[in-house]
C-alpha cells in the first residue's frame, strides 16, 4: 500500500510502498477514506514529543471502511465506516482503566505515534477504540470531529457549568467546540494572536460576545478559560482573567514552558488542569451531541502525497479549514 512515512522527526514524512497491514485478534483492517491532519501530528513529526514509533505512519483522525475483521471481533461487519482516534490501546485493567480513567492508561498506545496512523491506505484499529460515526457527515467533514472535536470536547466538560468561558487559540478545536457550548447556553470569549482582527471577526461571527487580542483584557471576568494554543505563557495571562473558583484547563498535548507568576494570580481557589488524552465516552458523547448541533466543519482537502504540504501550511497558519488527507474515493 502507499503511506507517507515519518523516517526521522524534523524531516519530513516521505512516500512509500509498504505491506498492507494484517489483523491480529480482536483488530479491524480498515480502507481509509479521510485522515485528517492535526497539530499533534506536527508535534510528532517536528520531534516535539518524543520516543515515536520508528518508521512511523502518522495520522490520528481517520474515517474508513471495514475491509476485515480479526478473530474474536464481534458487533461490526465489513463495509460498515467507522472512526479511529488518538487513543488507540490500553490494557484495561490497570488502576486508571478500572476506575474509568483509560485515557491516564500508562500502557496506552497512540494512534499515529506509537501505532501506524492514517496516513496510509489501509490501517488496523483495536476494534475496542473506534467509532461509529454519524451518517449525516461525509468522510471529508467528519474526520476533524475525531481529534480537534473529541479533545476539544474534554477539554469543555473539565469547564464544569462554567456560563463565561474563554478560549485562548481560536483554531480548528476552539471553532468546534464553540458551537457546542453557544448550544448549550455559555458565553463565549475568545483570544487571538494579538492584533488578528480577522480571527476575532471570525470568532463574532461564530457567536463569541467578546473576542481581542491574548494580550487584552476580557470585558467580565470569566468562570473558566481553554487554552488550545501550544503556547505557556498564556497560563498566567488566562488567570488573570478569572473570576474566583475559575479554572484554566490546558487542551493540548504539548505546550511551551509556562512561565513564574505571582501566587496572588492563583489565590482565590483559582485552579490549572491539564487535559490528557481521551476516553471512550468523551467521543461517544461527542458525536452524540455533535450531530444534535449540529456542529459544522471547515476542512480543506489534499491528496495523500501532499500531506508535506498541508503539514507546512498548518505551521505556518495559511489554512482556510481543517486540512483533511483524502486517501480514498471508493
């Protein structure tokens, strides 16, 4: 099968002519339609998160058809489309699986990191960790719900009933989610690049009732902010701007070193949490909801062998949408 293949981090990912992979016990190979492209697959391929599966397929947001099921795999049947996210394995029966806490797994495996991802035409899923997904999305539109939706998504629920919530990086999770949370009744606030008039006109346009710059001051104090940037030092900056009791939750995977700030910021029961991974029922409700929204996505297509292309154009922030890996049209 063809697959772009990360050989080295720092360089980029290069076409090959790899064996089609083969199922083991309670595994699905999957035809992939879509994969669509996500900044964890830049950390990954930039060396920023480290010890990756070597060579490695990446690819982490992957809709596709049944081709073959493994032995023991009950519940599916070939030709039925199912959805593959980030959480790709964990033992279920440590500590944290036990009590409902699988994404904290420390045994867990990753799809497109230490498992081959999307990336490819054909990929194999722990039955157990994919998706079924709503039928009113094409494979194209769909795909970004599986990473930037479903993360995106924990990140909210750690929000509690927060009614003023901040999102600090108003990209491809932050314009998911912000359709939720209008929803369900929240205002939104949203902080941009400083001076990016145009993203914090997109944000109006998309219902924020505040949007400016994350050097700006909110017009009301917030109950609880989401930084989606990869970018530490916007920790203090979003506490400042809490009210007390409020929570900064931390969405992405990785993120610069968070810089000193006095306690006086934090007092007031102001929290910090990370958000690691995600569980089952985080996508399971994610897709509930999403198609009750119904949430909406931006994506832009390319071909598979372009997937050096989107890569860059995501760094250097010159997408329109999500940028979406076509593999298949069949």
């Amino acid at each position: 099968m063809r697959a772009m293949v990360l050989e080295q981090p720092g360089k980029p990912v290069v076409l090959r002519d790899v064996p089609k992979p083969k199922t083991e016990p309670g595994q699905l190979l999957v035809g992939v339609k879509t994969c669509a492209v996500c900044r964890t697959d830049l950390h990954v391929v930039d060396g920023e998160l480290p010890n990756p599966k070597l060579p490695l397929i990446p690819g982490h947001q992957i809709v596709g058809r049944i081709e073959e099921i493994g032995e023991s795999v009950q519940g599916f049947s070939v030709g039925e489309r199912v959805g593959i996210p980030w959480l790709g394995w964990t033992d279920g029966e440590c500590r944290y699986c036990r009590s409902s806490r699988e994404n904290l797994c420390d045994r867990a495996r990753f799809t497109g990191y230490t498992i081959d991802g999307g990336y490819a035409e054909f990929t194999v899923v722990d039955a157990r960790f994919c998706f079924r997904l709503p039928e009113q999305y094409n494979d194209v539109d769909v795909a970004p719900l599986l990473c930037a939706g479903m993360l995106g998504y924990r990140s909210y629920r750690k929000t509690g009933d927060a009614r003023r919530i901040g999102i600090y990086g108003f990209g491809n999770a932050a314009h998911l989610i912000v359709q939720i949370a209008i929803y369900q009744g929240r205002e939104i606030f949203a902080f941009t690049r400083p001076g990016d008039k145009a993203g914090q006109e997109t944000a109006r346009e998309v219902g924020a009732v505040w949007a400016g710059g994350s050097d700006e001051t909110p017009s009301e104090k917030l109950d609880a902010a989401i930084i989606f940037a990869p970018v530490g030092a916007l920790v203090p900056a979003a506490l400042r701007a809490l009210t007390k009791g409020g929570v900064v939750v931390c969405g992405g995977i990785h993120m610069s070193d968070i810089p000193s700030f006095p306690y006086v910021d934090l007092w007031g029961e102001r929290a910090i949490c990370s958000v690691a991974n995600l569980t089952r029922r985080d996508g399971e409700e994610f897709l509930e909801i999403a198609a009750c929204v119904p949430v909406k996505t931006k994506t832009q297509p390319f071909p598979l062998e372009e997937a050096n292309t989107a890569l860059e154009e995501f760094r250097a922030g010159k997408l329109e949408g999500n940028a979406v890996l076509q593999i298949s049209d069949g």
